[in-house]
C-alpha cells in the first residue's frame, strides 16, 4: 500500500467523502471536524490486498477511485463473489461487526484510494453523535439488499439474465473486470460467459 499523499490531495479525497456521504450524514461543519478525524485515506495499487482471509476488518471504507473484488479460496480455486466499484461501500462487514477474522479476501482490482473510518472511532462517534448511527446503518442495509437480490438471482434468473442486470447496473465499471473474475462472480465458466457475450453481440 502506497500512503503518500500531499495534504492537498488528502483534504481533496476527504471532501470528496464528505459529499458522498452527505445523503444519509449531514453534518455541521463543526461535526465534520470531529468526524474527520477518524477517517484515513487509503491507497492501493492494482493487486494489492486490502484485507487478507484470517485478518480483521477494521475499517469501513467507500471507495473514491477504482474497483475491489472479494473472494474466496474453495479448493484452491479462487470463487469472487463481490465486487465495490467507484462510490460504494467496501468492507468485510461480518467482520468489522464482531471483530473477528474475515473469510475472504478483498484485493484492488486497479489503482485504488479508500476512504476509511476505524471501527473503534465508529464506535465512539455512535455515542456521541446519535446521527452517525445512520452511518453504518446504511452500509449494513446496503449489503444485506445486494445479499438477497444475489441470492434469489443464483437460483431463478440464467447466466445470461445475471449479466445483462449486472450490465445495466454497471455498464461502464465491468471494464474493469477480467473475463474470469466476472465468470467466477455470475457462477459461470469463462467460456460459457464468452459465449454468452457472442451471442448478444450478433443480437445488436
């Protein structure tokens, strides 16, 4: 992980945070000064691990810029199940809940900038700002909506209908993802997901 930054850029990256969390956390100018104080700008090269199996979450994050994907190793393979694109939360939240060991990895899938909030500062900040709750509420609600839309998906919606809603949802980020780990992500073979790219090509 690469954590130079110039002042300028790290104040840069934090209003950038502070807009985007501004929906479901408007805060007074005073109270971001507090809330601030607990975020770190993370950056990360395209392979780097932001969390490894076994290490504990201690951050929430919303990723600025770039992709992550998480995974796990089954039988030595590895099986992607997620993927936190420009804006959105990232984090291994069973994880930054209990504090306890994550189960998967999650690894940069570019150049990536994080920002992030400690898990022990949250926690003081519910005490002392009850409007901060809504925070990490809205994360949790948020995985556990994609959670079950995931799961209804994998056993009544085809590969090809999984891509298309995923292609919709994020036309210009899927890019970003290799052919394999898309496959692996739509519970699919790399070939079979070529395929299906083919035939909706000719379709056009």
């Amino acid at each position: 992980m690469d954590r130079t930054l110039s002042e300028e850029a790290y104040s840069k990256h934090l209003n950038e945070a502070r807009k985007l969390l501004y929906d479901y956390l408007p805060l007074t100018d005073e109270q971001w000064e507090v809330f601030k104080q607990g975020f770190k700008i993370r950056k990360y090269h395209k392979g780097d691990f932001i969390l490894n199996e076994g290490e504990t979450e201690r951050f929430l994050s919303i990723v600025l810029a770039g992709c992550t994907r998480h995974y796990v190793m089954v039988k030595g393979e590895e099986k992607s199940f997620d993927f936190s694109f420009q804006h959105e939360f990232n984090c291994s939240y069973s994880s930054f809940i209990q504090q306890e060991p994550s189960r998967f990895f999650i690894q940069a899938l570019e150049d990536c900038v994080l920002a992030s909030i400690h898990h022990d500062f949250l926690q003081q900040l519910y005490q002392h700002y009850p409007e901060s709750n809504k925070f990490g509420r809205t994360a949790v609600e948020q995985y556990y909506i994609w959670r079950e839309q995931r799961e209804i998906s994998l056993m009544t919606d085809s590969a090809q209908e999984r891509y298309l809603r995923l292609m919709q949802k994020y036309p210009i980020y899927l890019e970003q993802v290799p052919l394999k780990y898309l496959a692996s992500y739509l519970n699919i073979k790399p070939e079979s997901l070529s395929r299906i790219r083919k035939k909706l090509f000719e379709e056009r």
